[in-house]
C-alpha cells in the first residue's frame, strides 16, 4: 500500500517570499517588457487625448459605438490608463528586485581572493612541470604583481588571478539600470511637456494658458512651473533656391529668466534650445500667420490679429480657419495661404517657393454659429460649414481688402509662427550619466579578459597551470613569457 504524502501548506510569510521570487525573476522581467511594448500599441494606433483631443472628438462622431469602448478602456488615454501604469509599476519592481542582488553579487565578486591553488593541477591548461632551483615562487609572486594579477598565497604555491574589471564592469552596468529607472521615474513624477505656437511679435509667460499643449507629470503641478518669458523677436528660415529644401532656421528672442531679471537677447537653432534650468525650449516647427481684420457693417472692429496657418507641404502652402464669434452674425473664413503663389491646371492656387515672395490669402466667407458654445472641442484650422451659409469667395494679397454684404475684411500682412517646445525632465541627467555608465560598463565586462595562473613547489618540483574564463584569448603567450621568467631564459 502506497502511503500519501502531505505536503505542508506555506505560511504567510513563506507565500510572500515565493511571489517576490517569481517577480523578480529574469524570466518575469522579460514578460513584463513584452507586456508593456504591446500595451504601447494601443496608444500609437488609437487619438490619444493628451496629443489630439480633436482626432479623439473626430473618432467619436465617426466610430460611437467602438469609442466608448475604447473609453471605458482607457484606450484614448493609454499612457496614463490603471493598467498601463501597473504593468510599468510591476515592470519597475521587478528589474529593481533583479538587478540588486545581482550588483551585490558582483560587488562580492570584484572583491574576491583568487581561488585556492586546485590539488591536481595537470588538468589544467598549459600545465608544465620541471625540477625546482629554489626560488621560483619569489619570483613567481615579483612577475605577477608586476602584470597586475592578484595574489592568494600559500606555504608551498601561488594562485594568481586579474580580470577583475570583467566583474566591475558587470557592477556598473546593473547599477547604471537602477539608475536609468530613477531617471525615468523622476521625470515621470516632475516633468512636464507642452507646445505653443506663437507668431513673431508675441510673448510667451510659462503658465498653463499660455500652452496649446500641455501635460504634467504624475505629481507635478502649474506651480512647478519656472516663471521665464519668451518674446518672438525674429524669425529667419533660408531655403535651397532650387529644391526649396531649408538650409538653416534662425529664431531671435528676448528672455526673461525669473521677474525682475534683466532681459537677455538670444538665439535659438533647431539643435541649440534654450535653457532654464531643468527646462528646455526647443524649435520644432514653422509657418506663416496672415494678419487679418475683420470689421462690420457699421466698420466696428469684430476680429484683428495674425492666425497661424498650418503647412501642407515643403513650399509652405498653409491651410487655416479664422473665426470671428463676435461679430453679429458669427463669420468665419475657410482660407488657404501660398507664400509664393502659382496656379496648376489640377490643384488651383499652389505655392511654388516657401519665402514670401508673392503672398496671396485665397478664402471663402461663411455666416452662421460657429459651434464654439457647445462644449466640443474644434480645431483651430477648420471650421465646420455643416450649418452655416457661403456668403463671398475672395483672394487678397497684403494691403487688399474686400467689402462684403456683412462687413469688410482687409490682409493686413503676414508674419513667421514657430512651435516652441518646452520640455522639463528632471531626470535625465541620472538617465544619461546611467546610459554612459552601462555602455562603459558592458565594454568593460565583454573585453576585459579575465585569467587564472597556478604555481607549486613540491618536492623538489615546479608545477604551473593556468585557465583563461570564457575561453579568452591570450593566456598561451603569457604562461610562455612566465614560464621563461621562472627559468631564467
């Protein structure tokens, strides 16, 4: 008969300890990195709220149904979505519970004694022997330090190791992961990322309203903010005369660092940001603003100012809305902008340089309720026509304007816009000084050669043996040149 044998149930404890081992494990790591590059897909396939909340809305009209599944997943909020955010956690967790008890381990390792001198050493590699004169394991010990090999000695034998960098190089790589971790976790709790469009003569204040775009870290606040402030002085793009490719963009600004701060005159290329402290402010993008006015019937101002236009192609043939809410009734133009205007057989008005050379604002008046007041968000190049009625189609160069039944509109002029980005990562200067630190550390780990030599005086007889870890090449020449160093050659 078969006895049944009972296996004790785990404690509390003992239950803890088998979880934490299989979070930590390589194996779980690895699942874990899988895990998070697939929840990732999502958000480069899906609007994202924080990027385009106006493709999000446009999804919502298109596809309802799918969208408030997608809703109820986060699937419009990925990033920032509970399972997103538990899948990193876990993944964070689990390569800290990796990686330190690795680095503990080749801290140990760094440090070590070589191992004793083995009892049989014609196992080993190179193993030589000949009668012994007397003095060869002093100088035995005299070469090896010499060539940096360290030494664990004993009454009759000499056992040498060097490589040791293979293990310290091992140590930094691991610590320089945990570090690369701090850094992105830091800038996960405090950065803040955001874009602004401004035309040339605005001032950009670093606050909130001041962003178009704008998205904080997990615990960071408007009131982390620097109080800087940008002024757009000039704008300068230069452009290949015959592939109208651009050869150089060149911003001019005035900065204020803090309030009271003296003003600084400053230039920003598209690889030279500026700086204020842990923030950056990059050139990302440009384009041109038509300076418009719109005035009524009665020739009250209803609308004035530059509208940035969004480019369509590299000859900066731009796109763009201008609303006017305040008039009575609401106008709004559907409009179009060549720097440089042409006319093709196929596609009517097309710019065919991206300087302003021949500027030309080709537009269509719409009356009606522009749709401002219902909660939705619309985008700030497009008008929805749906319910409102075409009044007048027109084109204007600078200094024109057109009467209308409603009102008049005058181009007053054009000015340069550019996109600022600013971007505030506290941390990553721990993720680069992480990044430059693994790489040392894994060069140093994979061409360090690390390498064992024995010597032992028994009975009148000398035996020496050696072994190169990871079959390293070189060991054969070195034993050669000791070897002729015992012997005297």
């Amino acid at each position: 008969m078969i006895e049944e044998t009972q296996l004790p149930e785990l404690g509390a404890i003992a239950l803890v300890r088998y979880f934490w081992r299989q979070l930590t494990s390589m194996r779980t790591a690895l699942v874990l990195l899988l895990l998070l590059a697939l929840a990732a897909i999502p958000g480069s396939l899906i609007p994202q709220n924080a990027q385009n909340p106006m493709a999000v809305s446009d999804y919502f009209k298109s596809h309802r149904a799918l969208a408030i599944w997608f809703e109820r997943f986060s699937l419009f909020d990925v990033y920032s979505s509970p399972w997103f955010s538990a899948i990193y956690i876990l993944l964070f967790i689990s390569l800290i519970g990796c990686v330190l008890p690795r680095s503990f381990e080749h801290l140990h390792a760094a440090r070590a004694l070589p191992p004793k001198t083995p009892k049989n050493l014609a196992r080993m590699e190179l193993f030589q022997t000949w009668s012994s004169s007397g003095n060869e394991l002093e100088i035995a010990k005299t070469w090896l330090k010499a060539k940096r090999f360290r030494i664990l000695e004993s009454e009759d034998s000499l056992s040498a190791e060097k490589g040791y960098l293979r293990e310290t190089g091992n140590l930094f790589f691991h610590i320089s992961l945990i570090l690369i971790l701090v850094g992105v976790l830091i800038g996960g709790l405090f950065g803040v990322r955001g874009s602004a469009i401004l035309s040339q003569g605005e001032r950009f204040v670093n606050n909130a309203t001041s962003y178009d775009t704008i998205s904080f870290g997990q615990i960071s606040r408007e009131s982390s903010l620097p109080p800087f402030t940008i002024k757009i002085d000039k704008f300068v793009a230069k452009y290949n005369t015959l592939t109208s490719a651009p050869e150089d963009y060149t911003l001019y600004v005035t900065t204020v660092a803090k309030p009271g701060a003296t003003p600084k005159q400053q230039v920003v290329k598209v690889n030279s940001p500026l700086t204020f402290g842990s923030t950056r402010v990059y050139l990302q993008a440009n384009g041109y603003s038509p300076i418009v006015t719109v005035q009524d019937k009665k020739g009250n101002v209803t609308f004035q100012g530059p509208v940035p236009f969004l480019p369509q192609d590299g000859n900066l043939r731009s796109i763009g809305a201008i609303k006017v809410p305040d008039g009575n009734p609401q106008l709004g133009l559907v409009s179009s902008f060549v720097p440089t205007y042409a006319r093709s057989s196929n596609q009517g008005a097309i710019s065919v340089f991206p300087e302003l050379l021949d500027p030309k604002l080709l537009f269509s008046i719409w009356q009606g309720d522009l749709g401002l007041d219902n909660g939705v968000p619309q985008s700030v190049y497009r008008i929805d026509t749906s319910k409102m009625k075409q009044i007048a189609l027109s084109s204007l160069k600078p200094g024109e304007f057109l009467k209308f039944s409603e009102g008049t509109v005058t181009f007053e002029d054009v000015v340069p816009w550019v996109n600022l980005q600013i971007v505030s990562d506290p941390g990553k200067s721990y993720s680069l000084i992480g990044g430059i630190v693994a790489i040392l550390g894994l060069l140093a780990s994979l061409f360090t050669r690390r390498r064992r030599i024995w010597i032992r005086v028994s009975a009148g007889e000398i035996q020496v043996a050696g072994l190169a870890k990871n079959g390293a090449p070189g060991l054969a020449i070195e034993m050669s040149e000791f070897v002729a160093k015992l012997k005297g050659n």
